[in-house]
C-alpha cells in the first residue's frame, strides 16, 4: 500500500530542482512543458464546478451613501450589546444532565 501511495506520488510531483538548464536538451523542455500542461488541464476540469458558484450578495448598489449616512445612535449600540450578553448568559446556563448511560454494553459473550 505504501509503495503505491509513494508511486503515485512520484508520478505526480514535478521536481523543479531537477530541471538543470545545462543538460536538457530543447525537445526536453517542450516535452516536459507539454507534458505539465497536460496535467492542469486535467485538474483544471475538475475543479470547474468552483468557477460556478454565485458571487456573493451585494447588500447595497451604493456603498458610499451607506458608509457617509449618519452614525447607529450609542444608546442602539448599548441595547444590541444587553440583549447579546443576556443571550450569552441565557445559553452559558444551559446544563445538560445524564440520566442514564448514553452508550450500554449488549449482552455478547
């Protein structure tokens, strides 16, 4: 099983550090770039289901009206803040008691 991981990996990964200028041969070069387009044009097909995806959501068509509007009144921003440490208070208290085994041995010999 290793030695298959480690074939597999071998074929896939293309070892820049070999690629010594001095010794290849131009036909080299051309295979070798052929051969790596090859490659991710096969990936790129499979990831073509990414380019799919909707853009996100544009909340507003004019951003600057909404970043020069007028500020969100303190007194709003202090009742967010009460009603989110409530919540936070509500939900820390929350207990959950074990009235029985959760996982129970069957009867095998």
């Amino acid at each position: 099983m290793l030695s298959s991981i480690l074939a597999k990996t071998a074929i896939n990964i293309i070892d820049v550090s070999a690629a010594d200028s001095q010794g290849m041969e131009q036909h080299e070069y051309m295979d070798r770039a052929r051969q790596y387009s090859t490659r991710l044009a096969m990936l790129s097909n499979n990831l073509t289901h990414w380019k799919k995806l909707p853009l996100l959501p544009s909340l507003t068509n004019q951003p600057h009206q909404v970043l020069a509007s007028d500020l969100v009144p303190f007194a709003d921003l202090q009742q967010v803040s009460r009603i989110a440490a409530y919540a936070f208070s509500a939900l820390s208290q929350i207990r959950v008691d074990a009235k029985e085994e959760l996982v129970v041995q069957f009867g095998i010999p």
